[in-house]
C-alpha cells in the first residue's frame, strides 16, 4: 500500500516572499498575538483570526 503525501495549503506560501538565502514575511504581525500570527491584508483593513483585532487603513 503506498503512502500518500501531505500537502502543504496552497495559500500559505503567499504570505512570504523568498529573496536569496532569506525568507520575508508580506503580511504584518498581530500586535496582541505576537509574531507568530499574521494579519490578513483586505482592501480597506487588516484583520486578525485569532483574537480578531482589526486595524482599518485610512482612506
């Protein structure tokens, strides 16, 4: 019986960028979660799905 392969998400690479020998994250962290949780980028606020903290962007 084979075994199958785990697949990583398809979305959870676009949220770093790979320059070199570094790896840069696109997105900004929680500031109450720390920096292990990135905040989701919408067009007019960013959002936190973990403790739902939400920055609105002026404009």
């Amino acid at each position: 019986m084979a075994q199958a392969k785990s697949k990583a998400p398809k979305g959870l690479w676009n949220n770093f960028s790979k320059s070199g020998d570094a790896v840069t994250r696109k997105n900004k962290s929680c500031p109450k979660c720390g920096s292990g949780y990135l905040m989701a980028k919408h067009k007019d606020r960013s959002y936190c799905g973990k403790c739902r903290y939400t920055e609105f962007s002026k404009g």
